[in-house]
C-alpha cells in the first residue's frame, strides 16, 4: 500500500514539473540582451589590471583608471604624480624614502654591532660594564617609520590629485581613501556617522588583540615553567591549566586579528557601495501593481508554442 503510494506521489509530481519545464526555451537562458552596437565602456572584473592601460595612462597617451593608476604605483613609486603632471614631487618622496630607509639600515647596522659587542663582552665576563646602546634601535625604527610614512603620503597624494574636474563623488577615490586610511572615505561621502562605528570596532579588536596576547604570553610562560623538569615550578597554576588557557586564549587573539581586518575590509567596502549610490535617488511614488495578464506564444517570453497561458503580471515603481 505504501509502495502505490509513492508509486503515485512520484507520477503527480512528474505530471507537475514536466509541463512546466517544456513551457520555456533553452535559448531563453543563454541569450545576450547586450546591444553589439553599444561600446559604452563600464567597469568589469575580468581585467583587474592592465598593464598596457598603466604604462600609457602615466606617459599620457590614454585614459587610465584610478584604481589601476593607484595599484601600479604601488610599485612603481612616482608613478601617479607623473600622471599627474606634477615632477616637482618626485624628488621629494623619492629624497624621503630613500632618507628614511638609509636612515633605518644605518643605525640598526650600528645596533647589531653593539648588541654583538655586549654579548662578547658578557660571554667573557658575566660583570661586563658594555651595554647595549638601544637608541640605536629607536633610531633605526624612527628611520623605517619616516620612510614608510612618505610612501603613505605618496600614494595619498596621488589619489587627491587625481584627473581633476571629474565629478565630485568618484567610487574608486573613495575606496581609495579607505585603504590608505580608514573613515576617510566615509569622509569623502558625507557619512561622517559611521567614522565613530568602525574605528571604535578596530580600536576595540586592537585591545582585545593586546589583552589576549598578553594572557597567551602569560599562560605559555607558566606552561613552559610547569613541564620544564629542570625547573622547580611550585605556582598556583597547573600545567593542564596553563595549557588549556594558553589555547584558549591565543584563539581569542587569533581571532581578534580577524575582527580587526574584518572590521578594516568592511569599511573600505562600504566607502565604494555608498560613493557608486550617491546618484542613485528614489522618488516619493513607492508602489507595487498585481494585475492578470495573457502570455502570448512564440512571444518576447521564450514561450514555446501553443495556446496562451493565463497569469499575474506584477509591476513596481519607485
């Protein structure tokens, strides 16, 4: 009896979804709606960077996107202010970063050799007078930091200065300002609300991330202590403890990282989808119609031939 029951089920549906699958074309699904005659060009995914697009945006010879001006110069430094017409910049990054760098291997070379120095002098005399001139380091970094911070100015100054007289809200500048600094693009949208969301949302990820790195520190520390046999570790803490705490909290600090950059990827997102719908506008005249409708054959619906079908056509204004 359940046999001929699923025996049935199965020919209603069949009698069901068959028609229905007849009904459309197979063409219907595969047909380019595109105008051949329409050469509009739009942004499409299917070419994030060309080459030839770059090299003859910065030697003026066509039209380059901001997006590929931005990425190429990433790497050929200088090259959106050639782009831009103005040469008098480039011995200013180019001085900059090559003062910051020099600056940064002098003095960390220097640190070396002091660190070197120490540690023979120790190895020779555990009650050594040479220390360790750790100026040198903070010098070193000052020196990387300066470099990097000129590179940073570079590409921001490139996407400021970018094909002016364009229309005041371009996409790609704004996805731009929030790569090179979060909330910035949301600046250059006019959503100054949402600057407070998203750098409260990556300060909170960076405390987190300190907070749970340094309890990971901690709790490695004791578990080292507690199962190093050399070691007489007496602490209130067991070493099954410490173990189960160290992992749990090196996943908390994992995954603050993601939140952090979850948090940073979101915001440059959301600077690109507002600044593409800054024109679009909806009128006051919100309405849906629901009314019947015949559905010829061999008509602009891919129907296949036969009698028409009866059926609800559904419109929307805004």
């Amino acid at each position: 009896m359940r046999r001929g029951f699923r025996i049935i089920l199965v020919c209603l549906l069949l009698a069901v979804t068959l028609p229905v699958r007849a009904q459309f074309r197979e063409e219907a699904f595969s047909q380019n709606y595109q105008n051949p005659s329409d050469t509009t060009q739009r942004d499409t995914t299917d070419r994030l960077f060309s080459f030839e697009e770059f090299f003859g945006g910065v030697a003026h010879k066509r039209n380059v996107r901001i997006g590929t001006l931005f990425a190429g110069s990433t790497v050929f430094i200088g090259s959106q202010q050639i782009h831009n017409r103005q040469y008098w910049k480039l011995p200013i990054f180019y001085g900059g970063i090559a003062a910051g760098v020099g600056t940064g291997v002098y003095f960390n070379i220097r640190y070396k050799k002091s660190l070197a120095a120490y540690e023979e002098a120790f190895a020779a005399d555990p009650n050594t007078t040479v220390t360790v001139d750790s100026r040198l380091k903070t010098y070193s970094t000052i020196g990387f930091v300066g470099a990097g911070l000129t590179y940073w100015s570079m590409l921001m100054d490139g996407n400021i200065n970018y094909k002016r007289g364009e229309p005041s809200q371009h996409p790609g500048r704004a996805t731009i300002y929030s790569l090179l600094l979060p909330g910035l693009g949301q600046i250059y949208n006019k959503e100054y609300w949402k600057i407070p969301i998203y750098w409260g949302a990556m300060a909170a990820s960076a405390y987190f991330y300190s907070l749970n790195s340094t309890n990971y520190q901690r709790y490695k520390r004791i578990h080292n202590e507690a199962t190093d046999p050399e070691i007489s570790y007496s602490g209130p803490v067991s070493g099954e403890t410490a173990l189960y705490y160290r992992d749990l909290f090196r996943r908390y600090r994992d995954w603050s990282v993601v939140a952090m950059l979850g948090s940073y990827l979101l915001n440059v997102i959301d600077a690109n989808v507002f600044a593409y719908m800054m024109d679009f506008q909806v009128t006051d005249d919100l309405s849906m119609r629901v009314e019947p409708a015949v559905l010829p054959p061999d008509g602009q619906y891919a129907w296949t031939a036969g009698p028409p079908a009866l059926g609800l056509r559904m419109g929307f204004s805004f």
